[in-house]
C-alpha cells in the first residue's frame, strides 16, 4: 500500500521503518518544515507536508494532538478516498488544556472534529519500544495487541490487518466514542497486553478516575525508569 506519514517522533519513525520494511510505499513530512526531517532516523521518501498527501492510501497523523488544527488546510485537500490514521493522546501538560476534552469529550472525537474528517485511531496505546521491538508474527504465544478504533467498518479492518503484518494483534475498540476505553489513565493503556487481556481491560475502564490516574502516573515519571518500569507503573496505576 502507498502511505503518507505527517510526524517524525519516535511513533512517525518507527512506523515508517516498519512499513518500508514490509515493502509498502512511505513518504513522510513534517508538520512544519521539511527540514526538520533532517538527520531523523526515518525511512522513506521525505516530501513536504503539502506533498504527503498525493498518490496515497493512508496518511497516518503522529503528532500531538494540540498541534491538529494546524494541518486541517493539509486534511482539507486529501482526496475522500484516503485512510485517515491518527496516533495522537492528550497530555494536558503538553497539549495545554483543550476545554472541550477537559469537559469530557473523547479525544479522537475531537481530533475528528479538527481535522473535520473520520479517522482510525490507532498506534496510541503501545509506547514506543513496544512498537519497535515486542512486534511478533501471528500465533505467537502471548503476543501482544493494539486497539483500533473507528466509524468506518471497512478502514478500521484495513489497518486492523496493517496492525497484524506489523507484528501486534488487533483488538476492535469500537466506534471514536468508544475510544475514551483507551486514553491514558485506562488498564488498556501503554500497559503490553494480549488480544485477551486487552479485550478485557478495555471493558474495566472506569471514566471517572481515568485522569486522575494518568496525572498520577505523570507525577511518579522519572526520567530514570526502564521501559519495564514504565510498563509496571501503568498496570499498577491504572488497574488500581
Ligand atoms: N511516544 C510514545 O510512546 C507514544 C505512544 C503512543 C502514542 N503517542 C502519540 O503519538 C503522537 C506522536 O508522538 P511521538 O512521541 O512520536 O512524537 P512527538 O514528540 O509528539 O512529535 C511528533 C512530531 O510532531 C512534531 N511537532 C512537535 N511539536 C510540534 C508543533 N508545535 N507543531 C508542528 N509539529 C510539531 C515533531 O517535530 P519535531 O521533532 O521537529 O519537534 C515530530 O515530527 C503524540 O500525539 C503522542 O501522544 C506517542
């Protein structure tokens, strides 16, 4: 498939290395200026934001959430054809408070209503290096699972199977308003489980406490924990 990547983080560039790997076609930009690519391990073509959105299946939107509205006039010109794949969470700290979200609206639903188009989310709820080394072939035993979330049936199956050939399992999540089941401060989240659990967690996720147990998960972050540790916080903080 032919992909566009607007983002180069550490989600942006691992996807775009994971796609070409498996043979499909990447361009991927940056939000603001193509320079910003520069000396970023991505792989691919690199084009301006302009640019990325031609001769594509797929464009998939990895940058934080308060930086959406700023692509809209990109969005705005994709053809209707094209998979709209958003990876973004909301981080008040980051992403300045967002009234709306704040007021409880989900946060895909919102990314949606910026970018004034459906979306997938997906690629939100494995951290980094879980995407770039825990992805496993199919069958393996207790491999690991990623939601996907979405409106449209026939995308959210497309990049359920882009999910498999990447090395995860794919777990339904529902439709954009279901996808609160899986935002930070949830058992789903970041938390490395199988198409089982994961299927379970997102039935325990309890609205009211999700913030107040992300914002406690942010207060003991430190920058000295393991990718280990930061998988047993978020199982403790988050089932608790
Ligand atoms: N990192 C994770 O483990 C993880 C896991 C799941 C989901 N996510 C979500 O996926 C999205 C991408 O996260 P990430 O960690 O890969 O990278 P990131 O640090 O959010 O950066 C992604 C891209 O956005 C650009 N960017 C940053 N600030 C910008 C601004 N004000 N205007 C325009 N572009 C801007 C960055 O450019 P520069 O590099 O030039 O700043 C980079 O190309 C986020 O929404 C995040 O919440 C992250």
């Amino acid at each position: 498939m032919r992909f566009g990547i607007i983002g180069a983080g550490p989600i942006g560039t691992i996807i775009s290395k994971k796609l070409v790997k498996n043979g499909h076609d990447v361009k991927i930009a940056d939000a603001r200026e193509i320079e910003r690519l520069e000396g970023k391990e991505i792989a691919g073509i690199p084009v301006s934001v302009e640019d990325v959105i031609t001769n594509i299946d797929v464009l998939i939107i990895s940058i934080p959430l308060h930086v959406m509205p700023s692509i809209r006039n990109i969005v705005d010109k994709a053809g209707e054809e094209i998979i709209i794949v958003d990876t973004s969470n909301y981080y008040p700290f980051r992403d300045n408070k967002i009234e709306e979200i704040e007021n409880g609206m989900v946060e895909s639903v919102w990314v949606s209503n910026q970018l004034g188009r459906p979306i997938i989310k997906a690629f939100s709820n494995l951290l980094a290096y879980t995407l770039e080394n825990k992805g496993t072939p199919e069958g393996t035993s207790g491999r690991i699972a990623m939601t996907i979330a979405g409106n449209d049936l026939s995308q959210k199956h497309i990049i359920m199977d882009l999910v498999n050939e990447l090395g995860f399992d794919a777990v339904d999540s529902g439709s954009l308003t279901d996808s609160w089941r899986q935002q930070p401060g949830t058992p789903a989240y970041c938390t490395e489980l199988t198409k089982e659990e994961l299927t379970k967690a997102l039935k325990k996720a309890d609205a009211e406490k999700a913030t107040f147990l992300r914002d406690k998960v942010i207060e003991k972050f430190s920058a000295g924990l393991s990718h280990k540790d930061i998988v047993n916080l978020n199982r403790e903080t988050y089932n608790s």
